[in-house]
C-alpha cells in the first residue's frame, strides 16, 4: 500500500502535488496490469523484466515499498531469463490491486 502521510510529508504537506503525482501513476496502471499479465501468460522474460522495473520504480516514487519489493522479486527472476513462481507474481498482483483500491478512495 502506499504510505501517503509519508508521501505528503515529503511533499512539503502539498497534499494537491501529491494528488498530482498519484494520479500519474493511477493513469499508468492499468497499462502495466495488461503489460504484466501478458508477459507473464506469453513467457515473455524479457518484456516481464521491462514491465516489474518500470512498476518497482513508479512504486517506489509513491511511497509502496512493500509492491516495490514484490516488483523487484519478480524482476530479477525475469532478468535471469525465468518467470518467477505462481505465488511471487500473484502477490505482486494483488499489491498492485490494493494499491489502485486505495488510490481511487484517495484521489475520489
């Protein structure tokens, strides 16, 4: 989940920069859900690799370091040329579905 009170202290208590900056990544979701899914269900380890850095970083500029370390756990197993496990991809996707239920609550 993401941790706003930390995310709105480092903006200064800007909560509008904050809603900002979420609303970014809340545009982007759904785009790498499908991007993630797909890879995932093609066997495609590179573009999975790709697809969990963009997340692991979008998620850590957001203040979500428990889904930044999922995304990180399934992107290195992609970069060794591996999908990673049933369990580790499905955690990451769960996280990112919690994730955008706590930003549509936020941001609406």
């Amino acid at each position: 989940m993401v941790d706003i009170d930390q995310l709105v202290t480092m903006f200064g208590g800007k909560e509008d920069r904050v809603k900002m900056l979420l609303n970014i990544y809340a545009s982007a979701h759904d785009e790498n859900m499908d991007n993630l899914n797909s890879s995932f269900s093609s066997g495609d380890c590179d573009t999975l690799f790709q697809v969990s850095h963009k997340v692991k970083g979008s998620l850590s500029s957001i203040c979500a370091s428990e889904g930044a370390s999922l995304a990180a756990d399934v992107e290195a197993t992609a970069k060794e040329g591996s999908l990673p496990d049933q369990a580790a991809y499905d955690a990451l996707v769960e996280e990112l579905t919690a994730i955008k239920s706590q930003l549509d609550d936020f941001l609406h």
